[in-house]
C-alpha cells in the first residue's frame, strides 16, 4: 500500500519558514526633493533621478540627522548623494508615509518631499558608490521610471507648481 502525502507536511514546512517576531517599531524620518532644471536645448523639465541598490529610480533622500531640520537634510542629501551644489529649494510638497520589515523590526518611514531647482552646472553629477545610476530624465519618462507611487504623485505635484511659477 502506497503512503499518500499528508497536506499538513507542506503547511507545517511552510510554518517553519516563517519570518520571526517583529520585536521593535523604528521610526525613520527623512527627507528629500524632486530635483528640476530646464533642459538648455529642448526647454523642456528635466527631474533628476537616482538609481539605488536594487536598480529602483528614485529621489535624493535620505535620514534627518539630530538638530538638522527637513529642509536642511533634503538641500545637504542631493549634495551628498548627486554631487549638485548649487540649488534653490521652492516649496515644500508633501510626506509620504510607508513601512518595511528589517529582520525582527517594523520600520516606519516618513520622508518630506521638497521641490528644488537646480543651478549652475547640474551636469556635473557624482553619485555615491551604493547607487547604480544616476540621470536627468524628461518628465514624463522620469514618471514612468519612479517604482514608488506616492513619489510618483508628488513629482506630478511638483511639475504643476513647476508651470504655475513658469519656470
């Protein structure tokens, strides 16, 4: 007689593999911008995007040091992180909220989002050795490369300001 599979066995494997207790909550501020210059040929606006460790196009951003305000960490976060220097930050857009899991922590991260013009030379662009691109994009091609939607709204945002200010 032939023993037929129990289908508790895939379901007990499947129970074992589980990922542990999440133990802790962390909460991350952060900030960053929506990086914009007009294109000197085409006149059209051009969003600056990076490219991170898992090849996701995204903003400049980064985490809010102790005593540095969000503003200052998103002008001081696409310095460090795109080499551009001379900037002109607008307006504030908006926070987006999203959570992740590391190991056993449940990490809240909130970032605000700032528009920022870029000056002088933005061509001269030096990207940090974690990501794996860095580009100036057209806008609507910037927007279909953005792999986060609420970044994605925010761009949209930003570009509408962008056109009521003329710029």
């Amino acid at each position: 007689m032939m023993k037929r599979p129990t289908p508790l066995k895939g379901f007990k494997n499947y129970l074992n593999k589980r990922k542990p207790a999440i133990t802790e909550v962390v909460r991350e501020p952060t900030a960053g911008g929506v990086v914009v210059r007009r294109d000197e040929k085409t006149k059209e606006i051009e969003i600056l995007l990076i490219q991170d460790a898992k090849d996701r196009w995204t903003i400049p951003k980064g985490h809010i040091e102790p005593g540095e305000g969000p503003r200052d960490t998103a002008e001081r976060e696409i310095r460090e992180e795109t080499g551009l220097q001379q900037m002109k930050v607008l307006s504030w857009l908006g926070k987006i909220n999203f959570r992740y899991r590391r190991q056993n922590s449940l990490i809240l991260m909130s970032t605000q989002i700032y528009l920022v013009v870029a000056q002088g030379d933005s061509n001269d662009l030096k990207k940090e050795d974690w990501m794996n691109g860095i580009d100036w994009f057209p806008a609507k091609e910037a927007l279909e490369k953005i792999e986060y939607e609420d970044i994605g709204k925010i761009i949209l945002l930003g570009l509408k300001k962008v056109r009521d200010a003329g710029i």
